[in-house]
C-alpha cells in the first residue's frame, strides 16, 4: 500500500506538487491555528463562569484535534514525503525552514498538551472532547495534593503562554517567507501548495505546475 501511494505522489512531485492528502492537511490545520489563536483572544475576555469554562473547553478540544492532526500529518511524511523545490536548495533559508518545521511540531504538542494539564489541574476536571466527538478524560492528578495541582497549573500556564507567543510570531513569519519566495525570488513552494494556482510564465524555468497534456495517438487518413 505505501508504494502504491508513494508511486501516486511521485506523479505530483514530478510538477513538484504536493500530494492532495498534503494540501489539506496543510491548510486544515492552518485555518485551525488561526481559529485557535482568535479564539484564545476571545477567551480570555469572558467573564469568569459557566460560558468562560465551556469555551475553554471548546478551544481545549480543538487544540487535541490540531495535536492529533500533526501526528497523522507527520505520519504521512515519513510515508509519502513531499517534493523537492526551489526553497530546498542548501542554504540559510532552507535551513531557517526546515526549523521553523520543527517549531511548529514542538508548538503543535506543547499548547494541546499544557492545556490539557491545565484543565485536568481544575478540580472537578470533565472529559474534554476532540472537535466536539471524540472524549479524552483529563490526568489522574484528583490524588495529588492542593499544592501541587497549583503548581501544576501555573507551570502548564507559563509553557501554554509561551507556546502561544511562538505561534504567534512563527505564524506570519511562515507566511512572510511564503509570499517572499513567491513573488521575490519566484520559487515554487506556495505554487505546489495551492491546487488551482500554475506555474507562472514568468518562472524562471518556465511553467511547471500545469497538468500535463493528454496523451496523443497517432492520427489516420481516410478512417
């Protein structure tokens, strides 16, 4: 089965495409960042009560099924990886890259998870619920002592508020380089990115991103 997909994704990593699969979970999981860091901003004006701790738990459970996204996500890279663009050429800014990758993982573990410290910490802690569905019960910590729950609360606090000042700063400078390789240098990176965007004219080794032509057979006079 892995060679079999691996054998479809090299029909789009030979346009230097990305595979369908790797263009929704890229951009699922980004209109879901931004939703979660909107909603974080929203949250944190509720007043202290019911609507505040159902929100709360609301914006918890979409940041498990954000965590649960980039496992199956990374899962999917270590099966079908994705191609090799222009951005790929050694370099500072492959390198400043494939770090700001590594970054976004860590952060993709480290929010969900201090959140869930943070809600198990609450004591009585309900199960939370991946986008709403799936039921996740909170950390055994109802056996630790007052004194260590706080502290457990307040450590996961410090590392979620931490975690949401990286997202906040890797996020637009994600979308800088973006735009930057697309319109500066004209590298293909947001091209195979983006499904119903070719392959510029302007490209310096012209359009790569086109659907190939349809097969052609040879023609016959007369019938």
């Amino acid at each position: 089965m892995i060679r079999a997909l691996r054998r479809w994704a090299r029909g789009h990593a030979r346009r230097k495409r990305y595979t369908p699969v790797g263009i929704a979970f890229h951009w699922i999981m980004a209109a879901l960042v931004i939703y979660q860091l909107l909603a974080g901003w929203e949250l944190e004006r509720l007043d202290v009560g019911a609507d505040r701790l159902a929100a709360y738990g609301r914006h918890a459970g979409m940041g498990l099924l954000i965590l649960l996204l980039a496992l199956l996500r990374g899962v999917w890279r270590l099966m079908v990886p994705g191609p090799i663009n222009d951005a790929d050429t050694p370099g500072w800014q492959a390198e400043t890259a494939h770090l700001t990758h590594i970054l976004f993982y860590l952060l993709f573990a480290l929010l969900p998870l201090s959140g869930l410290v943070m809600w198990s910490a609450v004591a009585p802690a309900a199960p939370l619920h991946i986008a709403g569905v799936v039921p996740v019960p909170p950390l055994p910590f109802e056996s630790l002592s007052m004194t260590w729950q706080i502290r457990l609360l307040e450590g996961a606090e410090r590392a979620h508020g931490l975690g949401i000042i990286g997202l906040a700063l890797l996020v637009p400078l994600h979308i800088g380089a973006a735009l930057k390789h697309h319109f500066w240098d004209r590298h293909d990176v947001l091209e195979g990115m983006l499904p119903e965007v070719p392959d510029s004219h302007s490209h310096p080794q012209g359009p790569q991103h086109l659907p190939p032509p349809p097969p052609t057979g040879p023609t016959t006079i007369g019938g």
